[in-house]
C-alpha cells in the first residue's frame, strides 16, 4: 500500500499541472509561451541542472558515470529508431531525434525529484544535461572536478529559477500538446511504442549489464521512459518540411499520451527495484 501511496505522491503534482496548462491552452487557443520557452533556455534550464547537481550531492564520479551511461542509453535509443524508421520508410535523418530524445527535463526531472529526492533530481540532470550538452555541460563538469564549491547566494538563486522553471516548463508543456496535432495515428503509435515502451526496456537491459543498482539505476530507468521530447517539434519546425512537421508533432503527443499509462508503471518498479 505503501509504494501505491508513493507513487500517487510523485505523479499526482506533475500530472496535475501539465493539466492545468492543457486547460489553459483550451481555454484560450492564442495562449502565448514565448516567455517561458525564452526563461526556459537562457536561465531556467541552466539553474536547474546547476541546482539539482550541486544540492544533491552529486560527485563528479557520480556525474560523469551516469553521463556516460546516457551516452549508452540514448545509442541503443537511436539504433532502435534507426531499425523503426527505416522499416516505416520514413525520413530516418530528420525524425530520428523523437527516438533519441525522451523528454527526461520537461517530465523525467520533476518526477525523479519527487520519487527520489534531491540526489534523484540531481543523477536524473546529469542524464538530461546530455541532451544540451553544447549549453553548460563543460562548466558542470569543470566545477564538480575541482570540487569548487558555489557561494550560498549562487545557490539561493539558481534555486529560485529552478523550481520556478519545473512548474512553468510543465504547464507550457499541457499548453503545447493542445497546439500540436496528430495526422496518422497509425504510425504515431509504431513509433511512440518504440519510444515509451521499448525506451525502458532497453534502459532496464542497460541497468542489468553494468550491474547498477540504488538510485542512479531507478532514476536511469524512469528517464529511459520519457515520451519525446518537445524540442524535436520546435527544431523540426524551424528546418524541416510540413511533412516532417506533422509526423513528429503526431509522435510527441501520441508518446505523451501514452507515457500517462507507461510512466506509472515503470516508476512502480523503479521504486520497488531501486530504492
């Protein structure tokens, strides 16, 4: 009973509030996350993975071990999508990334937070640093290096922009999947089915063959079943053809809706397994 009660207490707030930005975005069709997208990217995101890293207590052991395991994980990720989109005869150059990309910031580090505390949130950013790694990956890894310790004030700071960012990122994220729709149901749910269900599969493949095991492997294993990521949409919008466009946007809320019913279970056992 206890576990089921855990697991109510770590989805409930994020659930909640990506509903409460798919309700804004209903209510009105013209909702404007320019500015949270633009917080998001210069200072959100870098104060989180700043915050979540040095209040976690996470060693730059610690750091670079997981950093490398999600090099692993987000491979494995794109040999799959590779086997998937070839298979479909899709554009595999440009719709790969839905593959490669969960969606490990958005959803994967609020739900690690939640599930495993600091320490969890802070393993879960070293893994979604991966991700933006041209951002401030290299000043993360020089600071936990040398051990160079963050004035307090720094820390107050990237604090306040980093749970300011979690609750905005989330509600822009319910806001964004009434904006995107889906144009072939059909092969949107072939490729979220490689994404959110064969995704912690293959994490958990990755967790038994290096022998991982406490929190870092439960948080590896919740970020490996992450849907796409929203970013995918953006960038394809910005370069590539409508065509493109539609099946990526047809991915990501496709994945999303089904991690609904796939992230449960899989923080279930993470926090059965790995605790």
């Amino acid at each position: 009973m206890e576990i089921y009660l855990k697991l109510f207490e770590v989805l409930f707030p994020v659930f909640l509030i990506v509903g409460l930005g798919y309700h804004l975005g209903k209510k009105n069709p013209d909702f404007d996350t320019s500015f949270i997208t633009t917080y998001a990217g210069n200072f959100g995101t870098p104060a989180l993975v700043i915050f979540a890293i040095t209040a976690g207590g996470v060693t730059f052991e610690l750091f670079s071990e997981y950093f490398g395991y999600a090099i692993i994980l987000l491979t494995l990720f794109g040999i799959v999508g590779l086997i998937f989109l070839v298979l479909m005869k899709k554009d595999y150059i440009r719709e790969l990334p839905t593959f490669i990309l969960p969606n490990t910031g958005n959803m994967g580090i609020p739900i690690c937070l939640f599930a495993y505390g600091e320490l969890g949130m802070g393993i879960a950013a070293a893994i979604s640093s991966l991700i933006v790694l041209l951002h401030f990956t290299l000043n993360i890894f020089l600071f936990l290096y040398f051990e160079i310790p963050f004035p307090q004030f720094v820390l107050n700071t990237v604090m306040l922009l980093a749970y300011g960012m979690i609750v905005m990122i989330l509600m822009s994220l319910g806001v964004a999947l009434t904006q995107m729709k889906v144009f072939s149901f059909k092969d949107a749910l072939i490729t979220s089915f490689g994404r959110v269900i064969l995704g912690p599969i293959i994490g958990f493949a990755v967790i038994k063959f290096f022998n991982l095991s406490g929190i870092p492997a439960g948080v590896l294993l919740i970020q490996s079943c992450m849907p796409s990521a929203i970013l995918c949409y953006l960038i394809a919008h910005m370069y590539s053809p409508k065509e493109i466009v539609d099946n990526i946007s047809s991915t990501i809320v496709v994945s999303t809706i089904m991690s609904l019913f796939t992230i449960p279970i899989t923080l279930f056992f993470a926090l059965k397994y790995f605790y």
